[in-house]
C-alpha cells in the first residue's frame, strides 16, 4: 500500500509540471513542424499519455512510459541529437519502473493464498 502511495505522488508531479509548461509557453501548430520534431513529439505525447493511464492500469501505463522514453532516446541516439532536457525524461522511466513494480508487486500478492 506505500508502494502505491509513492507512486501516487509520483504520477502526479511529472503531469502537474508539463501542464504547467503546456500552459505558459504554449504548443507550436504541430503542422508547422518538420517530421523529426513531430516523431519527437508523438513520443512524448505517448508519455504523457501513459501517466493518467498508469492511473487506471498500471501496467499498461507502465509499459507505456517505458516504451515511449526509450523511442525517445534511440531517436536522440540515432539522430545524434542531444534532446536531453536535462534529465526530466528519467522521470518517466522511473515512473514506469515503479508502476510495473507495483503492478507486479499487486499481482503476487493476489496469488499467494
């Protein structure tokens, strides 16, 4: 239960922050944008999504911010482009580890008689 208390407060803070961000500098016309800044993008977009659905199914959740940080970095690594942001993105795969852990975590407790 303190498992999921901690993931709790960790879901919330990544997403509090991008809206945030989203809010005060605003979203250029994805367009407007060339093909690798909207890849980068739907990458990023698939994170954020995997927040509130880690809410729901953390699995599914889970696998999601997994999935799309490392999208993101074999982008940056294949591009040799350095779209770090300063280590914000380890948020999201902390926060997918810790959301398949407590899924996983849930599911052997179940089991156990």
């Amino acid at each position: 239960m303190r498992q999921k208390l901690h993931c709790e407060i960790l879901r919330g803070a990544p997403l509090f922050g991008i809206i945030t961000i989203a809010i005060g500098e605003g979203y250029p016309n994805p367009l407007l944008l060339t093909l690798h800044e909207q890849v980068v993008s739907f990458y990023m977009l698939v994170m954020i999504v995997g927040i509130p659905v880690s809410w729901k199914w953390p699995a599914q959740g889970g696998v999601m911010l997994v999935a799309g940080y490392f999208a993101f970095r074999g982008d940056e690594i294949m591009h040799n482009v350095p779209l770090r942001l300063f280590g914000f993105l380890d948020l999201f795969l902390l926060l997918g580890l810790l959301n398949i852990l407590v899924w996983w975590a849930a599911k052997r407790s179940q089991t156990k008689p």
